[in-house]
C-alpha cells in the first residue's frame, strides 16, 4: 500500500479536473450539434433519475468507507484495511445491481411524470449499467481517497471522459442516420464503455497495490457494515433532496413550458436549449471555480477555530470567484447570440443565457460557499440551505415559466443561486462573524468591467475592419478586452493576492 504526497496528489487530480470538464463540455457541443435541441433535451431530462439512482446504489458508502479507512491508517490498524474494503465492495455490489434491476424494471414509472415515449425509456435502460459499474468505481475510488493517492482518481476519470467522448462522437455519427432512437442508444453505450473504461484503469490500480491480510483483523464485518451505513445516512439525504430538486426541475420545466404555448415536442427541444446549451455555456467558468472549490477543502477544513483566518479565506475565496466571473458575464450577455450559435447550432438558447448572464456570479459563488461549509463540517447548514433554494427554485418555475417561457426559467435559476448564497453566507457569517470584502469583491471588479464595454465594442469594430471571420473577430476582441480588464484591475488593486503570484514583475507592485 503505498501512501502520495497529499499536495502533489491534489495537483494532479486540479489539473485532472480542468481536463476532464474541458472534454466534458466539448462532448456537449459534439452532441447538441448531432441530436439536436430536442436530442439533448431527452438526455437532460433522464439525468436527474440516473443521477438519483446513482445516490440510491451508494448511500453514502463510499464516503464513509473512506473515512474508516483513513481512521485506521492514522491508527496504524492495517490488519483491517483488507476486511473494510471487501464488506464495502460487497454492499456496493449488492446495493448497485438490485437499484440497476430497480431502474431497469420500473423505468416506465420512475419516467411517468418526464417523458414516458417510448425513445426516452429506452436510453434509460440503456444507461443502467453504468449505474452498477460508477457504484462499484466509487468503492475503488474511496480506497485511494484515504490513501492520498488523489491522482490516480483523477487519472481515471480523465480515461472515462476520454473515451466517453470518442466513442459517444463515433456511435452517434453511426447511428444518426437511423433515427433519434438509435442514436440516443449510441450516446447510453458511450457512458456505459467511459465508466468500465475507468473502472478498469483503478481496479488494475487497487491490483497492484492492494492491502494484505497479515494479521487477524480487530473488527468484524457486521461492525464495519453498521459504520458504514451509520455514517453515510446524513451524506444520502443531503444527496437525495438535491437529486429530488433536479428530478423536480426536469418534471415541472417541460410542463410548465407546455402550459407557455409549446407543443411536448417543442417544450423538450426549449428544456434542451435551457439545460444543454445555456446552463452549459454559463457553467463554463466553473472550469475555474469548481477547481478553486476542490482547494478549498482541505484548506478550510485545516483552520480549526481560527475565525480571522476563515474570514479572511472566504473573502479572499468570493474576491477570486468575481474577478472570474466579471468578464464572462460580459462575454455571454453581449455575444449570446454568437456563442450559441457558433458552439451549438441553437440561437434559441440565446435569451435565457443573457438573463443567467446578469446574475453569473451567484452561480459560481454558490459552488464555493458550498465546498467552505463542506470543509467546516456544516452539513446541516448545507442542508437547511438546500431545501430553502430548492423551495424558492421550484416556486420561481411555476409561477414565471409558463408566463415567459425560458427567460422565465432562467430568471428561476438566478433566484436559486441567489438565494443559496443568501443562505450560505448567512451561515458562515452566523459560524465566524465574518464581514465582508465589498471593495474587493463587488466595487473594484465592476470599476474595472465598466471601460471594458467600450473597450470591447471598439475593438471588435476595428477587428472587424481588418479581419472577414466573425469568430476570430470576437476571439481577439474577447482577448483584448480580457487583458484590459486585468491591467485596469490591477491598476485598481484589485487582483487577488493568488493571481498575482503567477502574474509576471508588472503586475507584483499591486499585491495586498
């Protein structure tokens, strides 16, 4: 059993991150291009019911298993590690192969309230095997979380996507020209072969290094059973309610775009432009963010009860997150049309992506209070946040959808974010009595996105005038505009203190 340097582990597994949701979101495009607005609404729709199951297979195991594990390490119990992942890996097994055959079996009810036609049943049955495969990949996974060797997950996820991507581009290309049908069949197949691919790269993994029986071990199977499942109850419900909210959103959205004036194949192909294309775009700096969310962790989790160092990091955390946020917010309110259009063929996506453009910034910020409150251990404030959210969210979509549509969906997401920020930071503040940067976080940003409107306007005129290619017009425009905002945010004083370590000379006069 070997045991990585924890730091160099986190590294690779950051880096693997980036990579893995940067080919994440080209496969989107891959797809919305090849099945359509329509396609990827199915896709989109089914999601929250296998994201349901996935939580139902696990219960909360592998985080607990984890937790067991890294417990008798620091104990030095090794005799123990051996019978703790064999009872884990049997539950995980039974747990994820009677919620496969659950899911399998009863797709037509768990699909009642969604879209029961006959195409969407069967990409959900088709998927299910991936639910068994990610449930005994998560035992596999948990093992080497505890042992620090953070990078070999990384590395497998990054083969997942990988292939993923590959294969759904080739099955799909394949089977199009037999129908949406079939082709959404290709896009299940090409999960299914992502997970066993990185199931097989970690359990080859888990092979070589495995920990042996040496000693009569100290615990017995029932007890490990009974901590395990003890231990992942709360993390399950916490999963469950936010699965329930997206499994929620995907029922009452399309019904609520009916009741807009769509006809249900109209209102699949909006829910597809709103979830798989705007959403898409507008998460697309959580390349960033979800990044800075994964550092978090172990450095808010490191503080203890020192309140003036957990004030000072959430600040310097949402200072970080608005400095990301500012110039995409710009970019995807003033070139909606554009991004959706060049990237995924759907201008219609275009509407209800400014509107989440005004209000990016709660969304990114929300994934980083989060991971603090994670790293403190304040489940129970995560959770009592979630339900509040999710209340305002499902309130906002059935009383703004079916009256305008998509910018009506889009303005119930922002009222999500927005108040899960209210709420996290009302916790935080209540935990450590915080206050907040406003300067830093709010005024210096937006002093500095200010010029960049005009900046950005003249120079995609001048551009324009040289250059006869629209994309690469808006691409050196947008690149203009972002080095201006950085030295006007600099200029400002403005940059966090962990930009500028990585900036060059110029910009080091400026640092806190």
């Amino acid at each position: 059993m070997k045991m990585q340097n924890i730091f160099w582990s986190a590294a690779i597994l950051l880096i693997c991150n980036f990579i893995s949701r940067c080919l994440g979101f080209v496969y989107k495009i891959i797809l919305v291009r090849l099945i359509g607005a329509e396609g990827i609404g199915i896709t989109e729709m089914v999601s929250p019911v296998y994201s349901l199951a996935l939580v139902a297979a696990s219960l909360g195991i592998p985080l607990a298993m984890s937790k067991l594990l890294a417990s008798e390490i620091g104990r030095r119990r090794f005799q123990n590690l051996r019978l703790i992942q064999q009872t884990s890996l049997a539950l995980l097994i039974v747990l994820g192969a009677g919620v496969t055959l659950l899911c399998a079996l009863l797709a037509p009810l768990l699909l009642q309230n969604l879209n029961p036609e006959a195409r969407t049943l069967n990409y959900l049955r088709a998927l299910t095997p991936a639910i068994f495969i990610v449930t005994v990949c998560s035992g596999f996974r948990a093992y080497f979380q505890a042992t620090k060797q953070i990078g070999i997950i990384g590395v497998s996820q990054n083969i997942e996507q990988t292939v993923r991507v590959l294969a759904g581009a080739a099955l799909v290309s394949a089977l199009l020209p037999q129908g949406l049908p079939t082709a959404l069949l290709g896009v299940a197949a090409a999960t299914v072969l992502g997970e066993l691919a990185g199931l097989f790269y970690i359990w080859l993994q888990y092979h070589r290094q495995r920990p042996e029986n040496t000693e009569t071990p100290s615990l017995s199977r029932f007890s490990i059973g009974l901590s395990l499942l003890t231990y992942g109850a709360p993390v399950t419900v916490q999963r469950l309610i936010s699965s329930g909210i997206l499994l929620l959103q995907a029922t009452m959205l399309p019904l609520a775009l009916v009741q807009s004036g769509l006809n249900s194949s109209q209102a699949t192909a909006a829910y597809g432009n709103f979830s798989g294309v705007a959403l898409a775009l507008i998460h697309l700096p959580g390349i960033f963010t979800a990044t800075l969310a994964m550092a978090l962790l172990p450095a808010i989790a490191e503080i203890d009860n020192d309140k003036m160092c957990l004030s000072r990091r959430i600040n310097q955390s949402l200072h970080l997150t608005a400095v990301i946020a500012a110039p995409f917010s710009l970019l995807f309110f003033s070139h909606a049309t554009e991004l959706c259009s060049w990237l995924f063929h759907a201008p219609e996506a275009a509407p209800p992506l400014r509107i989440l453009a005004l209000g990016a910034f709660f969304i990114y910020a929300q994934t980083a209070l989060t991971s603090i409150l994670q790293g403190m251990g304040k489940l129970n404030s995560l959770l009592i946040s979630l339900l509040l959210s999710g209340g305002v969210f499902l309130l906002a979509i059935r009383l703004l959808v079916p009256l305008y549509g998509l910018p009506g969906a889009a303005v119930a997401y922002l009222m999500l974010a927005a108040s899960a920020c209210m709420c996290d930071y009302t916790c935080l503040k209540l935990a450590c009595a915080m206050r907040l940067d406003i300067l830093n976080i709010f005024i210096k940003p937006l002093l500095a996105l200010l010029p960049c409107i005009m900046i950005l306007k003249t120079a995609k005129q001048f551009c324009s005038a040289v250059i006869n290619n629209d994309l690469i017009v808006f691409l050196l425009a947008g690149s203009i505009c972002g080095l201006a905002y950085l030295l006007l945010l600099g200029l400002l004083g403005g940059l966090p203190s962990v930009m500028l370590r990585y900036l060059h000379r110029p910009f080091a006069g400026y640092r806190k």
